[in-house]
C-alpha cells in the first residue's frame, strides 16, 4: 500500500491504465483525474510494461481483454517483472463471469473491476491500494 513514482517532485499518485479501447481510454483518464490521480496510458501490454518500468506507478490498471498479448499474460509479465515488484495490478473486464475473475487473480492480479468502469466502484478499489503521500496525510 506504498506511494510510488519515479518523480520527487509528482504530488498525485500515477497510475498506469493499459486498455487498446482509445474510447476507454479517454474516458477512464477523465475519470481518474478528477480522482486526483496523474495517468499514463498505453495500448498494448508491451507498451504499458516499458511505461511502467519507468516510470514507477502506484498502480497498473489493466484490460483483460485485448489483442495479441492480452491482459492475462501482461500481468503475468508485470507479476514476473523485478523492476516492477510491488506494484498492484487491477484487472478490468467487461466479463463478470467467475471463471474470468479466477483467471485474472490466478495470473497474479491484486483485484477486478467490471467494465464498463464506474467512478465510485473504481474511486473504492484504487483507494484500497493507494494511500497518499506523508506530506498529503490528513
């Protein structure tokens, strides 16, 4: 439940949202800054991996769905990955079924959010991870 970022200087929590939607995409990011969260997104697995290494996020958000690498096998990269040891993974669906669930947590995901994203469902799970810096404590 650490604050994490390459940055010194960032003064919000970054999340890395990974989805090939440009729609979801879009709109997640409006979603997750009026959260208070910077974002950087990516279209692919392989892409958001790099981004991640990076830049250290508090968080990977990460479509289950998509072409080629799909999320499942992203995760198990991210999961796998040293440089990105720590940082949880929540997976987002579009399928509720158990089985999609179990795959994702059997892949190493943190936790799920059903799709189509919800500001207050996501605003729970993100704050289960997340906790501000010291100096944003209350």
């Amino acid at each position: 439940m650490a604050w994490f970022g390459s940055s010194s200087s960032r003064t919000r929590p970054l999340i890395v949202h990974i989805d090939d939607s440009q729609t979801v995409l879009a709109v997640t990011k409006l979603m997750l800054e009026s959260l208070a969260y910077d974002v950087i997104q990516a279209t692919s697995g392989a892409e958001g991996i790099k981004l991640a290494e990076k830049e250290k996020p508090a968080l990977i958000l990460l479509d289950a769905m998509m072409p080629g690498i799909d999320g499942f096998e992203t995760c198990v990269s991210i999961k796998r990955n040293p440089k990105l040891q720590g940082v949880p993974v929540i997976m987002a669906t579009g399928a509720d079924a158990v089985k999609d669930v179990e795959k994702a947590m059997a892949c190493g995901a943190d936790s799920y959010i059903v799709k189509p994203l919800q500001q207050d469902r996501l605003k729970t799970k993100l704050e289960g991870f997340i906790k501000p810096k010291p100096s944003q404590a209350a």
